[in-house]
C-alpha cells in the first residue's frame, strides 16, 4: 500500500487532455501556436524537428471553416471544409494535399494535433513536397 502511494505520487498528470467531443464550431476557431515535425521527400529527404507551428481557424461562412496551417521557414497552406457536427475531428483528404486535425480540450485551454501536407501521386507513389505534424495549443 505504501508503495502504491508513493508511486502515485510521483505520477505526473502530464496530459489530462480529452477529445473536444460535443464542441462547437466556435471552440475551433481561433489561432494556436506550438511545434511541429517537417519533412519532405525533396533533395533525398529532410526531417526538421520544433518547427515553430501555427493554425488559424476562421468560421468565414455559417458551417465554413478556413485554415491555414503556417510551418515557418517552410511552407503555408490553406484549407477550406464545411464542418456541420460536433465530433472532435477533421478529415480533408485529397489529391495533392490533405489535412487531419483532432481537438482536445483541458479546462479552458484547447490543443490541436494534426498533420498537414502537400504531396503529389505518380503511378503507386506518394511524393511528399511537404508535411508537418503538430501540437499547437490556442492562443488567449
């Protein structure tokens, strides 16, 4: 029992994150910053660690969401989904570029984790110009 204690002690609650299940569209917008991982398939392939990371979501539309994901020194892209549920994730597939996010929430803060890239495919092969994968955390 003691040593179930003092174990329990020294467990962080580092996260305590949970999906944004049942959020609304407003809880999405706004600016989030963090880091990224970069990579790209050019020159042989590059993989950058910390890249500084930002998300701006505007609801420019009724169920319209814009966003535009920035990996700085790197890339920009933008993207433009209709989002008219509550679940705590977003899937823009496509043919040159696509866009995955999941909306976490601790309290008042807000946390998104995704990937986006631009790529082409030739033949069976995924050529990626460029990606970045990110945590970045909404700005107050």
């Amino acid at each position: 029992m003691i040593g179930v204690l003092l174990f329990s002690q020294c467990k962080k609650d580092e996260e305590g994150w949970v999906f944004c299940v049942g959020c609304e569209l407003s809880s999405w917008v706004g600016v989030y910053s963090g880091t990224g991982v970069y990579y790209t398939d050019n020159n042989g392939g590059k993989t950058v660690f910390d890249v500084p990371t930002t998300v701006t979501i505007e609801n420019t539309d009724g169920t319209t969401l814009k966003t535009k994901v920035v990996a700085e020194d790197f890339f920009t892209i933008n993207f433009t989904v209709d989002k008219n549920d509550n679940e705590f994730n977003i899937e823009i597939p496509g043919s040159n570029q696509s866009l995955s996010l999941t909306l976490s929430k601790r309290g008042s803060d807000y946390k998104l984790s995704g990937t986006a890239k631009d790529y082409r495919i030739q033949a069976d092969t995924v050529y990626t110009y460029n990606s970045i994968s990110f945590d970045v955390f909404k700005d107050q």
